[in-house]
C-alpha cells in the first residue's frame, strides 16, 4: 500500500504542478465500507503494535487516554505541500471507533512525497468529543522530546510532541519525526468508512 500510495502522490505531483494537491491517494484498500474498515483497524494494529515497541512510554498513556486516533498519510509537497490521509479515533469510555479523513497544507523545501502514520492520545474527554465531531485543528508544529541511550539498558527513538489536551507521535518509514509538523491539519468524520 505505501508503494501505491507513494507512486500516487507523485503522479499528482507532477499533473497538479507540484501546487500541493494529493487528492485522495491516501486511503484505505477494499471495495466495500466493511474492507475499507478492516483495512484501516490493521493499520492501525500496526501502528500501535510499532509505538509501543519503539516508544515503550507511549502504552501507559494509552491505557490513561480519554480516547486516541491513529492516522496513515501521505505527505507531499514542492514549496507548497500538502498531506492527506485516513485513520480511526477509539473513545475509551465507550469504545465507539470512529472512521476519519485528515488533510493539511503546509510549507516544504525541496521536493518530497512520503507515507507518515499519526497516534493523536487525548487527555482530554472535552477535546476528544471535540475531534471526532470534526470541530478539532491541529494549528502548526510542536517540537518533539528526544531521548537517546549511552547504555544502561535505556531505551531510545522515543518522540511525542504535545500540548495539554493531546500528545502526537508522528512516525516516518525511518523512525520517530522530531516534530510533528502537521500544518494546518484538519480532521474529520468519514461518513463513507
């Protein structure tokens, strides 16, 4: 899927002009709503299989969260870029699964297209509620902690940026990213999941 997802973004890269637009590469494989689903809970397996071996930190605020979304995008851009993407948002309370899309606009050097996976964990019930009704923006980048081990048993790639209501682990194909660089990131309910 990262391959295809990939060799989509650049496809629209060069027929947009490289303007930023990603359209609808990033989303989950199947033909019905019930493929789309399973697709999109195996990622998100996955994803939460990874941050937890990487960042052991990450499962005790899990256990503690309101609720938590996960999220695979493809980022792309040329000056001006862009990412979009799908993902599931799981209420703890009541362990409702809410089916979600994402996009953001951001600034970029160079030229670039990559697939990026997203763990959003919510302190907060209020802001929780808030991102699921789609009444939730991510409003730029927040640095990461980083800490490495010399030894000792320690462990290391362990990133998170955050503010007071949600921590975001934002993972690339290469590790842990030292910011969680979203832009102006929107989400949103997807009623066709």
């Amino acid at each position: 899927m990262q391959t295809r997802n990939i060799a989509c973004a650049l496809t629209l890269a060069g027929i947009a002009g490289l303007s930023g637009v990603v359209g609808g590469c990033a989303s989950p494989s199947g033909q019905t709503t019930s493929e789309r689903q399973a697709s999109t809970m195996l990622m998100r397996d996955q994803t939460l299989a990874r941050l937890e071996r990487e960042h052991p930190n990450a499962k005790t605020a899990l256990q503690a969260a309101a609720g938590y979304a996960v999220f695979q995008t493809i980022a792309m851009g040329a000056g001006i870029g862009g990412s979009n993407g799908f993902g599931v948002a799981e209420d703890h309370a009541t362990g409702k699964q809410t089916f979600m899309r994402m996009s953001s606009n951001s600034l970029n050097a160079g030229v670039s297209a990559q697939e990026n996976r997203l763990v959003l964990i919510f302190r907060d019930q209020a802001a929780f509620d808030r991102f699921v009704a789609g009444n939730w923006q991510w409003g730029g980048s927040a640095s990461a902690g980083v800490s490495t081990s010399t030894g000792g048993g320690g462990t290391g790639n362990q990133a998170g940026a955050s503010n007071d209501a949600v921590q975001v682990y934002q993972m690339t194909s290469s590790g842990f990213a030292l910011t969680a660089n979203l832009g102006a990131a929107r989400f949103w309910p997807d009623a066709n999941m």
